[in-house]
C-alpha cells in the first residue's frame, strides 16, 4: 500500500530524543526478526539502553523527524562522534512502510549529510545488520559504499552451536 502525503521534516537537537522511541522500538523489532526469525516486543528499558549509548558516544547529534498529519513517520539519528570528531555517523534511520515511496528517507539523509558536511566531518559512515541487505541500494545511492564486514561471536553461543 503507498500513501502519497504530504510531510514535514523537522530537525531538532538530541532533547528530543525521546520522541522517536516508539518507532526505535519498530525497528528494533523487525532488526530482531530478520535476525532471529522472532518476533519480540522491545521495552522502555531497552530503548534507554540504546539512547544512553548514542548520547554518551556523541559529541554532538542531531534528530530529524518527519511527520504526516501531525503523526511521526520517521526519524534519523545522526552523530559526530566524541572520540573523533573527524568520523559523523547515521546512527539510526527508520520509516514506517506504508511512507517508504514517499522519499521520506532521502531526505532526511540529505539534511543528515549536509549537517555532517558543515561540521567539518571527515568521514561519514553508517551500519547497516547483516539481516537488513536490502536497505544497502538504498545508502548507495546516497554514495554510500561498503568499506569493511565487522564479525561478532557472543559469550560461548557459536562454540555450542558449532559443536552440537
């Protein structure tokens, strides 16, 4: 189903964080299930979890929210990390479906990527779940290009999984 609407974009600076965690939490789902193949209900206290770390790596950040009809249908997180202040990262970008067509999305990275250039940044970056490919045409179209494939073993997990 695509909706054509009419949208704003607002960018706000990181004391409206808050604001997006409900579709944080959609997204955060649909990570877990394209993962995991489970669906789960993810917290308030994951969501705190998760806001935490992007306040405490950041030296400064940006939230972009679009909304319809006064109703949030996306929002982009974007940071210049404190540890190097060279590196802007896309920390978090979700749109609801049924806004998809509507390059909501794009535009929100564009306002993302040209803050990250008048803040001087080196180097722009973001991570995209192994789960999540398909959102890769997306980012590099926006110039985006793969640079390197980070692996990750948790605990003992793989070890028993191997050895079963």
């Amino acid at each position: 189903m695509k909706l054509t609407s009419q949208y704003t974009i607002d960018i706000n600076d990181a004391s409206s964080i808050d604001e997006v965690a409900e579709l944080w939490k959609k997204l955060f789902a649909m990570h877990h299930h394209l993962r995991y193949d489970v669906m789960i209900q993810p917290t308030d206290r994951d969501w705190v979890r998760r806001r935490n770390k992007l306040l405490e790596k950041a030296k400064d950040m940006l939230v972009i929210t679009a909304k319809a009809n006064n109703m949030l249908v996306g929002y982009l997180i974007v940071s210049v990390h404190k540890c190097d202040t060279t590196v802007g990262e896309i920390e978090s970008l979700y749109v609801l479906e049924e806004y998809r067509e509507d390059d909501i999305g794009s535009e929100m990275m564009k306002e993302a990527m040209n803050w990250l250039n008048y803040k001087g940044v080196a180097i722009q970056k973001i991570a995209v779940g192994v789960e999540n490919e398909q959102v890769i045409a997306f980012y590099n179209k926006l110039g985006f290009a793969p640079k390197s494939v980070i692996l990750e073993k948790r605990g003992d997990e793989s070890y028993r999984s191997v050895n079963k």
